[in-house]
C-alpha cells in the first residue's frame, strides 16, 4: 500500500526536532535531478504561471507580499498571476483538474499537502521534486511532521509555503460581553459552548456565523476533533473509528445544534464576508483558519480589543493542521520558472514576507527568535502550539483526505444544511461519503 502519512496517530513533534537549514537562496545553483534521474526543471525559465486561490481580499495581499520577493530574487522571471477566485479553493480545484487534464497546466498550482496530492500523484500530473529538497537542504528546514506529511512512497511532490491552523475560534469580545460571557474563560467544550450561544440568541445577537459549503465542512470537522479526541478523529482515517458510530452521531447532533444558531442568508457567502458580522459587532463566533488574521489585519482590527481567539472548545492541544504547497506539473511549459518560484516560497526570506501577511506560520522551523519576533502575537502563538500540540489534518483543506472524499461530505453536509434532513440521514450520506477512506 501505498504510504502518505496522513493522520494516524501522529502525536506532535517538537520544532526543535528539525535541525537548523539555510536559506534556500535565490533562484539558480546546481540542476536538480528527481529521484527518477532525468532533470524535471530544464526549460524555459522566463516565466511562471502561479495558479492559487489567492484571487481576492487579504489573500491577494499575502500573494503579493510573495510575488515582491520573488521579484527581486529573480528579476529575469515574470510572475504571472493566475489565480482564481473562490476560498478553500472552491472553483480553482475544478478549474485546474481541467487543465490538467487537457495539458494545459499551469507551471505551478498552490494544493494542500497531505491526501489531496495523492490524486494529482495518481493521475501522473505531478513531477517528484525529492531532488530539490536534497539540494535546497529542505528536509532539515522543515520539521519532521510536515516531511511526514509530504512524503509519500520515499518521494516529495511539493514545497510548502506555509502552516496554517483551522480549529480557531475568532470572536467579537464586545459581543460576549453584552450577552455575559466571560472573554478570559473560553467554554470547556461544545455543551458549554452552546450554551453560550444561547445567551447571545437572547441578547438579541447571531451567535455564529457560517458560510458556503466548505466552511460547513470546516466547521463540521472541528465538531468532530472536539467531540472525538485527537485519537478518535484520526482514526477516522484510517478505519479505526466508525462513522456510523454512536460517538460520530453525537458530533452530528452537536452540528445541527450549533448550524441552528447561524444566519442562512450567508451561507451562500465565502468565508470573509461570512466572518465580516463578528468584525462588525452583529455577530460573536466564526470558526474559521488563522487566515481570518489577515482579514482582521486588512481591517487595522486589533487582537485582545476588537477580537479575540481560541481553540473551538474541546480542542485546546490539539493543532487541526494544514499547508499551502506548491507543485510541479508534468506538462508545466516553464519549468525554469517553476525551480526559482519553489526556490523563493521556501527561502526565509520569501516565508517570512508571505507570512507575515496572511495570518499563517511559515513552515520552516529555523526561524531566529528576533526573526519569529517579527510576526503577530497570534502567530507567535500559533509557532509554539505547532510545537507542542497534537497535529491532526483538516478534511475541508485537504489534509486527510483525497479531493473526492472531501467533495462527498461537502455534498452531503450541504444536503443536510440546505434541506433539514435528519441527522441519521446525515449520517447515513457520511457514511457513504467516507466509505473509501482506510482500504
Ligand atoms: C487555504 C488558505 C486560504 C483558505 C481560504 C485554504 O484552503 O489553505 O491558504 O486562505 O483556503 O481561501
């Protein structure tokens, strides 16, 4: 079988196990051979084709931050921006499955590291870059759990740009405070939770907001974390929990419970304006990734006064995990340009910048204090919680699974939200979703 190192019972490893690497450095040095032998990256290094999702809001702004770096360390290689709107990737993954497969890839895609690679990898779309990691010295720059991650059958297939963390709470602390909730004590689990939520109901306020289909999802997996254990959701994964359990129906239940609470005129909506009422002091609680720092950030909204964060109750030491990472298509027409962008997204100074902006961490674990000292007191935080916490991967952010698992849940969870079915019809569609997970 096949090995990815998705979930099962990975317990956290410390930062400090990954030993201190370079700077990747600018574009040029030695040609790379991929562990087949033949040199994946000569050709055409005038430009590259980036395809992300990072098409609009404070996304754009971390792209760009990237984009300036890239610039000056390869000022021979034109970036063109070929981005797609949509958040979580939401059209941009039916887009570049297209072009694909019709040979017009772009010369280098963002995807989530972790299971979603494994169906570009089937398919033979994607080139193993192992031979870059040798060269750039990228193992020892990136801890273990994120090689882990990365690696599948002994080969790399993507550089990471960044770490972020999906089980956060961001709330409106003026919000809380109305309906009388302690901002210093965040609830214990999702029982407490709910009932909090039920003093913002009746304070007259939306208790959480949630959007389209993927936040569901992103929501819905966070339920599962807290409801489960660590233990208990990766062994979703691999077949050791059941989901047709009795465990898996009682975060269902907890599900409908708190989708009840929400505003359905903005379940159409993708993630940022979905979170904007919590921004805006109409809503308390949006679950949502670390991105949701940039949006804050984009607003000039400070932590501790205008918002607050947590883990979603029942989650605190647990890290539910994701990464951006970047490719090499096999038919990428510029594969010159693809090397200098993988060179500059995985250079210090290139994660460094992009970080900065787009709320997440970088996944380099060599930073200097004075360097990490650069970033937000969210990140700083959210550096040491990758470090000591236990990871587990995102369903919505294709972490722990292929993309046509997490298009199966986002299906049925939006079937159940959309049409009011029961939660042992839910459970049922679950079931059949996941029905492939662990053989
Ligand atoms: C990506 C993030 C992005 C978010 C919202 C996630 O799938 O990993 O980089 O900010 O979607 O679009």
């Amino acid at each position: 079988m096949r090995r990815i190192t998705t979930l099962a019972g990975i317990a956290a490893v410390s930062l400090a196990l990954a030993a201190c690497g370079g700077n990747a450095g600018t574009n040029g040095g030695t040609e790379t051979q991929s562990s087949e032998g033949a040199n994946p990256w000569e050709g055409d290094a005038s430009q590259v084709d980036v395809m992300t999702w990072w098409e609009a809001g404070s996304e754009k702004l971390g792209l760009e931050a990237l984009e300036k770096v890239f610039q000056e360390q390869n000022p021979d290689t034109k970036f063109v921006n070929a981005a797609i709107a949509g958040g979580g990737g939401s059209q941009a993954k039916q887009k570049l499955s297209a072009d694909l497969a019709n040979k017009n890839a772009p010369d280098t895609f963002q995807a989530h590291a972790g299971a979603e690679l494994t169906d570009y990898i089937d398919a033979d779309q994607i080139v193993d870059i192992s031979g870059l990691y040798d060269e750039l010295d990228l193992k020892s720059a990136f801890p273990a759990t994120l090689i882990d991650r990365l690696t599948v059958d002994g080969s790399i297939y993507s550089v990471p740009s960044n770490v972020h963390r999906a089980n956060v709470v961001w709330a409106n602390p003026n919000v809380l405070k109305e309906a009388g909730i302690d901002t210093e004590k965040p609830p214990a689990d999702i029982d407490a939770w709910i009932a909090d939520m039920e003093k913002i109901k009746a304070a007259g306020k939306t208790p959480i907001t949630v959007g389209m289909a993927w936040t569901q999802v992103h929501l819905l997996e966070t339920i599962l974390i807290a409801d489960l254990g660590a233990d208990g959701y990766n062994g979703l994964f691999d077949g050791k929990t059941k989901w047709d359990s009795d465990e898996v129906k009682k975060a269902l239940t907890h599900f409908e419970k708190i989708m009840s609470f929400t505003d359905k005129s903005l379940h159409s909506e993708d993630w940022e304006p979905a979170m904007n009422p919590v921004i805006e002091g109409k809503a308390a609680y949006n679950v949502m990734g670390d991105w949701a720092v940039a949006a804050y950030d984009s607003q000039q909204k400070k932590a501790g006064t205008d918002y607050i964060y947590f883990p979603v109750p029942g989650t605190d030491g647990i890290f539910d995990f994701l990464a951006d990472s970047f490719t090499l298509p096999k038919d990428a027409k510029h594969p010159g340009g693809t090397k200098a962008w993988l060179q500059t997204i995985s250079s210090k100074e290139g994660q460094i910048a992009f970080n900065k902006v787009k709320g997440s961490i970088p996944a380099r674990s060599d930073l200097s204090d004075a360097e990490k000292g650069e970033f937000s007191e969210y990140q700083q935080n959210a550096m040491q919680s990758f470090g000591n916490d236990t990871i587990v991967s995102s369903i919505a952010h294709g972490a722990a699974v292929p993309v046509k698992v997490s298009n199966a849940i986002s299906d049925a969870v939006t079937k159940f939200t959309e049409t009011g079915a029961s939660v042992d019809d839910f459970q049922a569609e679950i079931v059949k979703a996941t029905q492939d997970l662990g053989k």
